[in-house]
C-alpha cells in the first residue's frame, strides 16, 4: 500500500483517486484554497462529487487546504498535481515547503508554458521552479490520454499512458494505480507525451467546428447530417500537423499516434469543452462573443493554451507547416472569424 496525495479535488484529480483507492492505496485528495466549500459539499454529501455526479469510494479521504502542510509532512510516496495549467506556480508553491529529493511528482495537468521565452511543459516547468528551490533530485511522471473524468470515476475502461524518462518510475506507477478497468501504458517520451496531450485540446476546437465549416452556402440541417467528411479531412490533418509540431519541440513523432495524441483528440472532439467552444467558433462566433454568451464559467483548455502559448508558436513556427494551428491561434489570441485555407 502506497501513501498518496492528490492535490486539487476537481473533477479529474478526484475520478482519479479511484483506481488508486481500488488498490489498496491510502488516498487523500486536498482542495486548493478555493475548494473548502466543495469538501465541504463532498463530504458532508456522502462522497458524492458534484461535478462527477458520482458518489466516490469512502476510502477516499477529502481534506481542506488547512491541513495540506501538516499532510505533506509525513512520508508519503506519490504527490498528484490535479490542479489546472495556471495554477502550476501555486502548486510548487505548496509541495516546496516539504519535498524531499527523489520523491514522486505524477502530473495530470495538460498544458504546456512559455518560460524565459521558451516554449515549456509543465514537467520542465515544475523542475525549473523547484530547482529555485534548492531541489536538485527532482523525480516527475506525466499521466495523459484519453480520459473524460466521468467515465473514468464510474469505472469505464480506460486507457492512459504514463511517461517518464527513467522507464522504472513509469513501471512502478504503472503497478500502483493499473486496475482491471483503468490500463497504463508506459513511455520514456515524457515530451512528446505531454505536448500531444496539450495540443490536441487547440486541435479538437477546430474539429468540432467541422459542421459549420463543411459548407458555409449549405443549409444548417444539411451541414448537420453531413458535416462528417469534412470532420475526417480535419482530423487527418490536425494529426498530420501534430507529428510536425512535436518533433519540432523534442518529441517522437510515434508519440501521436498513441493514446496521448490521436487517442485524446478523439475522446476530446466527441466529448469535451473544446469541441463545443469549436462548434460555436464554426457557426461564425468570434471567440469573446461566444465564451460570454455560452461558456463564461466553463474553462475551455484549448483557448487557455492559445492564449499563453499562441505569441510564441507564431514567432517560432512556419504559417506554411501549420496552417490549422495559426488558424486557431488567430481565431483566439486575436479574436478574429474562424476561417481555414483549404
């Protein structure tokens, strides 16, 4: 049995704790300094999550944020990072006060930063902050795939994979959170991981703007009952532009073929905020207009990652290589109609 912490009680960090409970893992997942109220609510609500309607496993133990620093000094073996991509500083902020050299960081934010004004995954990015810290041993894992936390919290089969470059640590995850439901593939590409997990959230808005892009002359429910060739034309494409760009940043191209890349993009495209932030963009929303009118309090990952990383990628990258992604970038950071060059 291994001590584990997860930090941050949303909806991902806790669908997460229930493989890890299954295991016979002691599992505590403790709410940043937004979250006392929804503890509150969980435990108060017979561990039922709000957010995954789903009444969790009593194993799992919800704690405040006050009782962070007195958990964190105890031994533990796994810190889970569960928090969203701008809250990485906060987090290292928090673990700095007690890590201990060596000891386990398994991230399952999606994202990517720019640092120093260089493109960043949120692994580097951890390191270097924790470096500053005088930390010198640091030991990060990656989590990524495609995982809608619902499903995963009700036990649907799930398929992740975890990266690390020293192919040991992903092994010894791999025993301690793997159930007959929830299956772990194991990488050394921890790069190549991460960048597919986080680019295919830019990817995913584009193909869920399929339908309106399909024909702008048609009418709607012709565009709604045949969209699907020109949704495949753009996945094949968004695929094709994902090989480019990781092995432009250090990852294996093969990395995107597996369930970090295509695997996620599927599962984000049918299910998730980025491809229904995409459908709005491909009914001639400019993004401001409809993140206010349909989504002001629902966090769409792939804008986030537009916003912080889109300056950078168009100074860095050639238009001509990627032309989907600058498409998206524009659409976004600049607030322009979503218009692709076909």
């Amino acid at each position: 049995m291994k001590k584990i912490i997860i930090l941050g009680a949303g909806a991902m960090g806790s669908a997460f704790a229930v493989p890890c409970a299954e295991n016979k893992n002691d599992v505590t997942i403790v709410g940043t300094h937004l979250e006392n109220e929804l503890i509150d609510n969980i435990n108060s609500n017979n561990k039922i999550h709000p957010a995954l309607k789903t009444q969790l496993s009593t194993k799992i133990k919800f704690e405040k944020f006050e009782k962070l620093q007195s958990i964190l000094e105890h031994d533990l073996d796994i810190i889970v990072c569960g928090v969203s991509s701008i809250g990485i500083e906060w987090f290292v902020k928090q673990i700095s006060k007690n890590y201990k050299d060596k000891m386990s960081i398994l991230l399952l934010t999606k994202g990517l930063s720019i640092m120093d004004n260089e493109l960043t995954t949120l692994s580097d990015k951890i390191k270097n902050l924790l470096k500053k810290e005088v930390y010198s041993e640091i030991n990060i894992s990656a989590i990524k795939g495609p995982c809608l936390a619902a499903g995963l919290a009700n036990k649907m089969r799930t398929g992740t994979v975890i990266a690390n470059k020293n192919i040991k640590e992903s092994q010894f995850l791999k025993e301690i959170i793997s159930t007959n439901y929830y299956s772990t593939e194991i990488s050394e590409d921890i790069t190549g991981v991460e960048l597919s997990g986080a680019i295919k959230n830019i990817y995913s808005m584009l193909i869920g703007a399929s339908e309106g892009l399909s024909n702008h002359k048609a009418p709607k429910e012709i565009q709604s009952k045949y969209f699907l060739n020109t949704a495949a034309s753009l996945i094949n494409r968004s695929i094709s532009e994902m090989v480019e760009f990781v092995s432009h940043y250090g990852g294996r191209p093969e990395t995107v073929y597996g369930l970090a890349g295509l695997g996620d993009l599927y599962v984000s495209t049918i299910g998730g905020r980025n491809s229904m932030m995409g459908k709005y963009l491909g009914d001639g929303y400019l993004y401001n207009e409809a993140k206010e009118k349909f989504m002001k309090d629902i966090t769409v990952e792939g804008a986030q990652l537009a916003l912080e990383i889109g300056p950078k990628i168009i100074q860095d990258l050639n238009p001509k290589h990627f032309p989907l992604m600058f498409s998206m970038l524009q659409t976004i950071c600049e607030n322009k109609k979503l218009e692709i060059s076909w």
